[in-house]
C-alpha cells in the first residue's frame, strides 16, 4: 500500500519534495474526477488531501470520501476534532480520550 496525495501544485509540493511518487494534482474544476481515480486506485492505502479542497466534491462524493476505509482519506489542515474523528472511525478506539474521561 501506498501514501498518495491530492491537491494543488502547491499543496503537493512538499510531499513531493518528502518522496511521495503517487501524487494527484488536481483543481477545482477536475478535483472530483482526480479523487474518483485515486480512490479507485488498489495500491493506495492512504490519501492526504487539503482540508478545504474537500468544498469542490459534490455532497455523496465528500460523504463517500469522509467515510472511506480504503483508502483511507485525511484531511490536512482541518482542526484537531476533524483527525479526532477520522482516527476513532477508522480504528474504533478514541486515542485522544484522557484516562479521566
């Protein structure tokens, strides 16, 4: 399994300069298309998207990638709940929960 990323040329740079050789560029006027692919594509176990790219997909495509196991989609640069979430859905177990609560 592989990490791919999707988003802008800017939003990629970075993990392309970080080795990620799976790598989607995508705008808002092919972004759904460019996420439709990557998420058909087996080889990939974890997709990085831009938060607020997630905007440029219609409303069941966003429910389908927010709800995705495989591959997994994560959103970068969302707040702390939004990765909260994600991580309790995808393994089951809330692993920000203080001992406390």
């Amino acid at each position: 399994m592989e990490i791919a990323v999707i988003g802008n040329e800017e939003f990629v740079l970075g993990f392309r300069l970080a080795g990620l050789r799976m790598v989607f560029v995508a705008d808002e006027m092919n972004y759904q298309e460019k996420m439709l692919e990557a998420m058909g594509d087996p080889n990939i176990g974890i997709l990085a998207v831009d938060a607020k790219d997630l905007a440029y997909l219609s409303h069941n495509v966003r429910n389908r990638v927010l709800d995705s196991i495989q591959p997994v989609i994560v959103p970068v640069g969302g707040d702390e709940s939004d990765l909260r979430e994600k991580v309790k859905r995808v393994i089951g177990v809330d692993l920000y929960k203080a001992e406390d609560e």
